[in-house]
C-alpha cells in the first residue's frame, strides 16, 4: 500500500517502531476546523501544530457532524460489534468537539510511510496519544466501553454528553432531527478542557 506493509505492525502491543524522522508538511485543515466550537479550534490548532513538529501528518475522517449524519452512521454501524456509534446527539462531533483521525509518517529506520489507524497497536498510538494529553484531549482508545483510537475530543471528562444533550433538547426540542447544527457548536464552552 501507499503507507507500507501494514502486516509488520500486527496486533501485539510490543512490536517495536522507530516513530517519524522529521517534521511533517504543513496539511490545510481549516476546512475541518472551521466546523468546530471556536474553543476547541484553538485546542486543535495545537494540537495538529505539535503533531507536525513531531513529524505525524494528520489524516481527518471527520470532525463536527450533525445529527442527521449521526444517525446514518447509527444506522451503519449497528451490526459491528466491534465500534458503535453513538446515537444523534450523543456525540462530541454533534456539537464540534471532536476530530477523528488516522496518521502517517515517514519511517526514521527505514524511510517509508507508514500509517497509523484504526488496528494499529497501541504502542504505535502511544507518541500521538502522549501529544494529545498534554494538548488535553481525550483519547478514544481509553473508552472504557467503545475503543475508538481515531477519536479525539476536548470534553473534561465523561458523562458530559448527556449533559450537552439535556440542554440541546431544552433549547431546541426533544427531536434531535430539528437541532440546527451551526447552534449546536456554540453551546458547549462550560464542558472544554
């Protein structure tokens, strides 16, 4: 593939890499960050700042998602047993909280590219995961019920999501399909990092 031979990192924790050999190129993201809360911009910015001096280069699957998204990926996801997606309005990217994303960078040891992703060990997540804690993300790989290693969000802490719903709900209604997604993104402040 485009990223190496994937089949050298396996699924054992204890295989061994040699991380990036230098600053990766700048990547245009803007068009992902502008559909975030304007707080969380800022967190991110920083945190795709240090993951490129750091030699990753970003690769965005999604970042703010509104409700009507949520629910076909509900609806996608609801034979896998192994990722669920949350319901609509159960989400951090309902209200531009969160990033997911894969990772690439050049090899030091060897030259080549290679990729970080969903069925990386987590030892070859544990330099970005260490980038994203001090830029105090939270970390989807350490979802106590739902291992999701692309999930990046900027929440305090968990059970926050029902409280971000309760006030969606109380400000615009209890169907969730209604829920303008542009207001959504502004509610959240009190519940960032």
């Amino acid at each position: 593939s485009e990223f190496g031979d994937d089949s050298e990192f396996g699924d054992d924790d204890s295989t061994s890499f040699a991380g990036p050999s230098e600053p990766a190129a700048p990547v245009n993201l803007s068009g992902h960050l502008n559909t975030l809360n304007r707080k969380a911009q800022r967190i991110f910015k920083g945190f795709l700042s240090d993951l490129a001096a750091a030699g990753y280069t970003p690769i965005v699957t999604s970042s703010a998602r509104s409700v009507a998204k949520q629910a076909s990926l509900q609806r996608q996801k609801a034979g896998d047993s192994t990722l669920k997606a949350s319901s609509p309005g159960g989400s951090p990217h309902n209200y531009g909280l969160a990033m997911d994303m894969n990772f690439s960078y050049k090899d030091s040891k060897t030259g080549k590219t290679v990729k970080v992703w969903s069925e990386s060990p987590k030892n070859i997540w544990k330099p970005i995961v260490d980038i994203a804690k001090k830029n105090k993300l939270r970390w989807g790989g350490e979802f106590p019920t739902n291992y999701d290693p692309v999930h990046f969000d900027v929440l305090k802490g968990p059970g926050l999501i029902s409280k971000l719903r309760n006030i969606a709900k109380q400000k615009f209604g209890a169907d969730v399909t209604k829920w303008p997604q542009r207001e959504l993104i502004k509610i959240p402040n009190d519940f960032i990092v």
